[in-house]
C-alpha cells in the first residue's frame, strides 16, 4: 500500500516511465539545455562562465540522491560533485531513502558529469527526503523544506519540489486548492520568510497530485515537448486528461479555485535525458524534470549577481538575491512568439504553442487585462539565456528614466499613510518603435504567517499557518506624458494573483511609461514588489 502511494506521487505529474539506459553521447541529440531547450549551455562558455559557482540550491522529494561513499547503491561515477542530504530534518542514514527519481531530477540541476552537464553543473545542492509517509504528510514535508531552507547559513536562492500531495490525502473537510493546504502556506511562508524561490512542479487539468501548485509566491512549471527539435509545445500530459496506471483512482477537476492560474512557466520535460545512480543515462518525461530546469537557472543568474556585487558594480544590490526579482525576471523574459528579426517580439526565437495549437496572442491572457497568464502556457516557455539578458542590466530606481531592459525591488504603500506612495512610474529613457511589444510583469508575496506556539520562530510538527490575504497591486503600460489610468494603453489588472504580466504591441513610437499602483490593502499598508520590463526602442 506504501508503494502505491508513492507511485501516485510520481505519475501524478506525469512522470512518464524510463526508457532505460543508453549511452552518454545520445544526451547531444535531445539536449534540453541547448539552444533548442533553455540555452543554457551558452551560459557555461566564454565570455559569461556561469556554472552555478557557490550558489545553495535545494530539493525536497519523497527520497533523495544518493552519495557516493555514504550509499552503496551509488555509482563511483557519481555525476553530483557537491551534495548534502537529510531525512526531514536528520543527517541522512547511510543507503536509506535512496531514491532514482530524486537522482534524476537533482543531475538536470547539478551534474557535472562531462558530456552530461546540468544547468549549474558547479552549485552546491541541499536534498531532503521526507520519506514513505502512510497519512498526510504535508507536516514532515514542510519541516524539510524548511530544514533545506536554512542550509548555507540560511542563503538557499531556490528550492525545488518534483513532487506533491494529493487532494484526497489533505486532511481539510472538502478540501480543494484555494492555497490553503498547509504545504502550500508553508511554501508561501518560507517564501518570504527565507528568501527563497520554490519552484514547483505542476499539472494542470484533471487528476494529477496539485498540492502546492496553488502557491502564490513561488512558480509552478508545466512541460513542453519537441517540434523539428525546439522544445516549443505544451505537453498533452499537462492537461491530465490521460492517466496512468495507478493514477486512474485521481481523476477529477483539480484546478485552482476560481480565475488564478497556476503555471508561471514551461520548461522542457519530455524525453528528457537524466543520470540514475549507477551512472548510466536514460530518458523520462514529465513536470518532475521541466522544474529542475527553472531551479538551476536560478543559479546561473545568482552567481552573475554575486560577481556584480563583489566587483561594486553600479545598479546592484542584494535586492538581486530577492526571491520576487528571480519570479519576475525568469517569467518577463519567457518566450512567447518567435520574432521576426525586427526586434519588435523582443528577440524571442521560438512561437509556444498550447495543446490547440494556439499561440500566446490568441489566448485569453494576452486580450483580457482581468487575466495575466495563459491557462497551459503561464507566461511562456524558458529561457535560461534570455533569463541572463533580462537579469543582467541590473537595478533601475524610478526616480529618473529607466533603460530598455532592466528590473527593480522596492514598495509601493497604500493611500492614507502620511507618506503613502500608492503608486510608482517607471519612465522609459528612449522612444519605442511603432508595434513593438512591451513585456512586464510585476510579482509579490502572499502574507502568510507562522502561527508560532513555543515561539522559537520555526514551524514544528503540529503548527499552523494564518493566511492574511493578498494586497492588490495593479500594472499599467501607459504614454509617459499620460497621468489618467483610464487613458492606459494596456493594463494587467488581475484581482487574484499575485503577479501582474503584460506583452502588448505600443500603438505608435514616442516616449512610454509603466506604472505600478497599489489598489487594495488586504494586510500590509507596505507592499514590497519586484518588477521586470523588456522593451523594443526606436531606431535611429
């Protein structure tokens, strides 16, 4: 009965079965880091050198990776370099919960095997195993994410999770995904509290395992397949209308509760080529290994703001560590709709097409301003490379033009306070050029609190959580000489999310502004956000 639940566990995100081992030189044929996947592996060479150096990653699973000298099971060709694994919140036991679906999410991570290198082949990775849990396990399973959460001094940028709760184990009357299960307020809340970006994997549709697909503040990752050799359709398995085995009993509507999306993202997840513990490579498919994809990117783009910050760089501070900039900066520069080479579709090189073969601008998200990301596709398909690109031009303040491309962290506070800034403009510097789009999206934290019993501020087996809400920041795409909302070329104005994301053509070229307005205060009178923007400018 054990093994058929974690065997729910796993096909519930459509983890599809290996196709068994094959040799190393196969992984170059279906490479989800090339070009034609993330393009990360552009990010490995010269002139960036991005490997992931010294940054702490994290992973919480049903089992973990193993290590070699602690696990007999594990090959001496061990393709994970720096590793450290628990159980729970326990120094892992030697050869126990030892895991091969753990081992393969954590080499599209963090191998460094040659010929077979992971996004950040050089990070460290904290694994935590929770464990064959008979009930609920929503209590254990928070517990080692916070445990991973507090590793390197408690600076662990990401924190991914290839693995989830069913609806029918939660322990609420009538449960359903509102963001209420407690593994999905502890997500929320370790979000916030640790500073630290979860990246979970998803599925969307019918059956499936979704808890905590309803987080806020984190991103959930759907999986595309290949065409002519781009990783640019979403995978049919997403939707969860086909089940598998053991998945049969979970059919049912498990989407989140009213109009909020729960894909940020897509990542490649199909025929994915990945490390097993005895060092050979076989292929497997499904939302388990799109989300390491998200996770070591995180990385990459950590390391670069580290070096910025210790050369002193001008526009960085550790703003550039902040969770919210990571969500906001991986999701504005995700790939939409492939450009033409005129620049206008912001360089992107690849159209995502959903199930129905519909691209981002005949979805509902790009023609509702109600609505900021698609139902399949979320705010498109990564971009490891393009991740950089938005990253990389640093922090710009408001309060003087802002460049083309850029990011930036600060408050907005509601209406009322003697210093209230209900609203903030982002002027850009340059014209933009007639018909080119406007990306930008805006991100911030749910408030979840920790209901602390013994007060030594962890949670512990037995505690709860207290939702307090979401405050209501809106995102307009407005002429820089405009002041009226109403006179917006463009808005997203979602009143459930917690993001915000536009991607709209300016009608003619001139001077543009962003402006991001503070419309409801549900908590906080203070609401820090993250905003990222990407813009096409006028040629001279």
């Amino acid at each position: 009965m054990v093994q058929h639940r974690i065997e729910l566990r796993w096909l519930g995100w459509g983890v599809g079965v290996g196709l068994g081992a094959i040799a190393l030189p196969v992984f170059a044929a279906s490479n989800s880091m090339g070009a034609g996947g993330i393009d990360a592996q552009r990010l490995h060479q010269d002139p960036y050198n991005l490997t992931g150096q010294k940054i702490a990653l994290g992973q919480v699973e049903i089992g973990r990776p193993g290590l070699f000298g602690l696990d007999k099971a594990v090959s001496n060709r061990q393709p994970i370099t720096d590793l450290r694994v628990f159980f729970q919140n326990l120094p892992a036991k030697t050869n126990a919960n030892v895991d091969p679906h753990a081992q393969s999410v954590a080499s599209i991570m963090v191998s460094s095997t040659k010929g077979f290198e992971g996004v950040a082949p050089q990070a460290t990775l904290y694994s935590s195993a929770v464990g064959l849990l008979k009930r609920n396990g929503q209590p254990e399973e928070c517990l080692s994410a916070q445990h991973v959460a507090l590793q390197n001094g408690g600076d662990v940028r990401a924190i991914n999770f290839s693995f989830g709760e069913s609806l029918s184990q939660d322990p609420r009357e009538k449960p359903v995904l509102d963001g209420n299960a407690l593994l999905t307020q502890c997500v929320d809340w370790s979000s916030r509290v640790h500073n630290t970006l979860y990246v979970i994997a998803g599925n969307q549709g019918r059956g499936g395992i979704p808890i905590p697909t309803d987080n806020f503040n984190g991103v959930t990752v759907a999986f595309s397949t290949q065409r002519d050799g781009v990783f640019s359709k979403v995978d049919f398995a997403n939707l969860g209308e086909a089940t598998y085995g053991f998945g049969k009993p979970l059919v049912g509507l498990e989407q989140n509760v009213g109009p909020r999306r729960s894909v940020s993202v897509v990542a490649p997840g199909s025929r994915i080529s990945l490390m097993s513990l005895d060092g050979s490579v076989g292929r497997s498919s499904g939302t388990s290994f799109a989300a390491p994809h998200v996770t070591g990117t995180v990385a990459l783009l950590q390391e670069y703001g580290d070096r910025q910050l210790r050369q002193q760089q001008p526009q960085w501070s550790l703003d550039a560590r902040r969770a919210e900039v990571m969500k906001a900066v991986l999701m504005n520069s995700a790939e939409k709709v492939l450009d033409d080479g005129s620049g206008k579709r912001l360089g992107m090189t690849r159209t995502l097409l959903t199930q129905s073969n519909r691209s981002w601008l005949e979805s509902d998200a790009y023609q509702n301003r109600e609505i900021p990301l698609d139902l399949q596709m979320g705010a498109g398909h990564l971009s490891a490379y393009r991740a950089y690109e938005q990253f990389s031009p640093g922090q710009w303040s408001p309060q003087a033009p802002v460049p083309a491309i850029g990011w930036d962290y600060r408050a907005v506070e509601a209406a009322g306070g003697e210093a209230a800034l209900p609203y903030r403009d982002y002027v850009l510097a340059e014209p933009l050029a007639a018909g080119s789009y406007v990306s930008a999206t805006l991100a911030w934290h749910r408030q979840v609190d920790l209901v602390d019993r013994n007060g030594n501020g962890a949670y512990d087996l037995g505690e709860e959580f207290r939702d307090r809400g979401l405050n209501n920041l809106d995102l307009y795409l407005m002429r820089a000489e405009d002041d009226d909302i109403s006179q917006s070329v463009w808005s997203s104005v979602s009143a459930v999310d917690s993001v915000e994301h536009l991607f709209f053509p300016v009608p003619q070229a001139g001077r543009y502004k962003l402006r991001v307005v503070y419309r409801q205060q549900v908590n906080e009178a203070i609401q820090p956000y993250a905003l990222a923007w990407w813009t096409a400018p006028q040629q001279p």
